[in-house]
C-alpha cells in the first residue's frame, strides 16, 4: 500500500487502498443521532460526473464515504430531520487532502441528501438510500477470520481472531497490527484502530469505521474506512 495505488472499492469495484493526505484537519464533537447506518447512492460533482458511493455512520455520529475511489471522513450531528458534519477528504491520486463540510436532510433509516463544499465552495451534492444489512447484530465471532485479496503483483491479508485482535501484512512489507471495538452490538457497525509499521512514510495509527457487506454470501466482504496522520485506508476486502 505504500505506493498509494488506486485499487479497487465495494460496490465500485474491489480492495483497499492507502490514500494520501498532505494537510487539513478535521473532527467535530460527536452526538448521538438518527442517521446511523449503512448507505448505497450517487454524489454528483459539479459538472455533473455522477459517482457510485457507499458510506458508513455510526449512532454516534462518525461517517465516511467512498465514491469514485477517494474517502470522506468525519462526524456528524442531527436536528430534527436535518445533518450537519465537518470532513477530511482523501484522494486515491495521491493529491492533498481537503477540509470541508456537509449538510442536507435525511428520513431516519431510509434516505439522506445534501451537499459538501470545500474550502468555501460547493464541490457536490449526493443522494444515499439506507441498507438493511445495517440493522445486523456485530460480534467479534462474526467479524472473526481472514480477508484477503491479491491484485497483479500485490497481496494484502488481515486476520481478525475471536477478541477482535488484527494482524497482518502486504507484499511492500508493511505490517499491521490492531483493534476491532464494537459501538453497538445491535448494528452492523464496528470500530477501528490499526498501526501500521515498517511502511515508510505511512507508519502511524489509523482509526475509523467497518462494517461487514455481502458480496456472493452474507458477511463475506469488509469494508473498511480509517484515518491516520497523513494517510487512509479505505476499501473492501474479501474473507478467504
């Protein structure tokens, strides 16, 4: 993952990818809220390029999203029938990182549309439907085992044991160590922290969001979304 190449996203295609981030900063206190859940949709850029996307929102108000292979990480807060959030934006081309935000309305459990802009100006709008996949119980035993995926020259693993402990590695010789946390055991939605090392200028902690998707058989892909210092990790990967 060190060469920040673009690979394939659930949904739009196949595996992880480390983003690069040269800059911005971002977090917003985080408030309990009705827009958990898992979501399928479309962002639509500015000049009207329309993107597949799939995000992840915790009950406790952090998101992320991944369209067109880049990752929006951030919170978001709820009132009534409207959101607000701050976002980090990483690109898969390795360009720099961006700070934003992003509003709109959404129906509890169902739908949410808005915008996001960056630095001042409107950057798209995006339209999501909920997923009930999201309304799956988590555990360690169901996040436990091995997801793999090799791509060209490229091999990547994780294994995940039965206390949510992650391991693993990828033919560039980075290595990863870390930890599953479960938020809320009645949602399909964990927690994430994973250090990498000997991996150059990607070494750090990174922490974000999962969630287990269904590719051919139920749970048999995770997705994943996490932030680090100057890098993300982002994407799917196949359980073996």
């Amino acid at each position: 993952m060190k060469n920040c190449s673009k690979l394939k996203l659930f949904s739009l295609s196949s595996t992880l990818v480390l983003l690069t981030a040269c800059g911005g900063s971002g977090g917003s206190s985080s408030t309990e809220n009705e827009l958990g859940g898992i979501w399928t949709g479309t962002v639509t850029l500015t000049d009207t390029t329309e993107l597949g996307a799939i995000g992840l929102a915790s009950e406790a108000g952090k998101i992320f999203f991944l369209s067109g292979g880049d990752l929006s990480i951030g919170n978001v807060a709820t009132s009534g029938t409207n959101f607000t959030g701050s976002l980090i934006e990483y690109y898969a081309d390795g360009g720099n990182s961006a700070s934003g935000s992003i509003s709109g309305t959404f129906a509890a459990r169902t739908s949410l549309t808005g915008s996001a802009t960056f630095n001042s100006v409107q950057t798209s709008t995006f339209s999501f439907n909920y997923e009930s996949i999201h309304e799956r119980d988590s555990s360690f035993a169901t996040i436990s085992g091995t997801y793999s995926l090799t791509d060209g020259g490229y091999t990547e693993t994780y294994t995940v044991d039965a206390d949510g402990l992650i391991t693993g590695s990828d033919t560039d010789g980075c290595v990863f160590n870390g930890q599953i946390s479960l938020p809320d055991t009645n949602y399909n939605i964990y927690g994430v922290n994973i250090t990498a090392s000997n991996c150059g200028d990607a070494n750090g902690v990174y922490s974000g969001l999962a969630a287990l998707v269904d590719d051919t058989t139920t749970n048999d892909t995770l997705i994943i979304g996490a932030k680090g210092t100057n890098y993300a990790i982002a994407g799917s990967i196949p359980r073996t």
